[in-house]
C-alpha cells in the first residue's frame, strides 16, 4: 500500500512546473522587447536619415540660390561655391542631381538619394538663371555659376558642360 501512495503523491510536482513556465515566460517577453527594440531602432536610424538629407537638400538649394545672386550683378562671370556635407548618411554614400524642367530650366528638382538605405528626398528649385542638369556625389557638391561666351550663363553641380 505505501508503494502505491508514492506514486500517485505529486505534491513536488509543482515547484518543478511552476519554475519551467516561469522560466518560458521570461524568455518570451524578453525576445518581443528585443524584437520590438530592434524595429524601433531601425525605424528611427531612417527617420534621421530622411531628415539629414533633407538639411543637405535645402542647404544646397540655397548655395543654388546664392549663385544666381551673383548673376543678377549682369557681368558674366565664373563662380564657384564648395559646401562641405558629411561623406555618408546614417552610414551610407550618397549622391544628388539637379534636373531642370525640360520646358522652363529656371524651374529645377534637386534629388537625394541615398540608394542603399532606399530613402530620396525631392528639393524644388527656382532661379531666375537656367540650370543644367548635373549629378554629383554628395559629400562636397560643387555648385558652378559658368558664362558660356555668348552672354549666357548656367548653374551646375560639379561643373559646367
């Protein structure tokens, strides 16, 4: 009889349970805060990401700008203004262009891409001088204000045609 006893007794039974599924629990609730964390970091690494390109963007923009300025004096004239941006955003290269309207080329879109994170930002442009459509890489854009001898002059990136 007390060979039967033993085996249906099942009082330590629960000390052992009670820590396997506290132990499980654990595990799961730290696995979805890493996860969650993770997903959080990322998400904010291209929120900065879009927001540096987009102060690079406006920032070029109005070295764009500072360039037909100058041509307003109504000498022709070569100029070139240099501004220093960091190589890389949130770790990666990346590049611009300024594409003029094809029907008004004091008219322009300044794009950012940063290709390898996914993320472009889109900048307009208005002069009242034509602009020519340039491609540059983005760490030190060069932004050239170029007469071509005929009385004409054009703004660029990295330099003129």
């Amino acid at each position: 009889m007390r060979r039967n006893a033993l085996q249906t007794d099942d009082r330590g039974a629960s000390i052992a349970i009670t820590h396997a599924l506290t132990l499980a629990i654990t595990a799961i609730l730290i696995t979805t805060l890493l996860v969650t964390t993770g997903n959080y970091l990322t998400n904010q690494q291209d929120k900065v990401a879009q927001s540096q390109l987009k102060d690079v963007g406006g920032d070029v923009a109005s070295v764009i700008d500072r360039a037909d300025r100058v041509n307003e004096t109504g000498e022709q004239v070569n100029a070139t203004f240099e501004a220093s941006y960091p190589e890389q955003i949130a770790g990666e290269p990346y590049s611009m262009a300024l594409v003029p309207n094809s029907s008004d080329r004091t008219n322009a879109t300044l794009y950012l891409n940063a290709s390898e994170l996914g993320l472009s930002v889109t900048v307009p442009v208005r002069t009242d001088t034509p602009m020519v459509n340039s491609r540059t890489r983005g760490e030190n854009p060069t932004v050239r204000l170029c007469a071509d001898g005929g009385g004409n002059q054009r703004i660029a990136l990295r330099g003129c045609p």
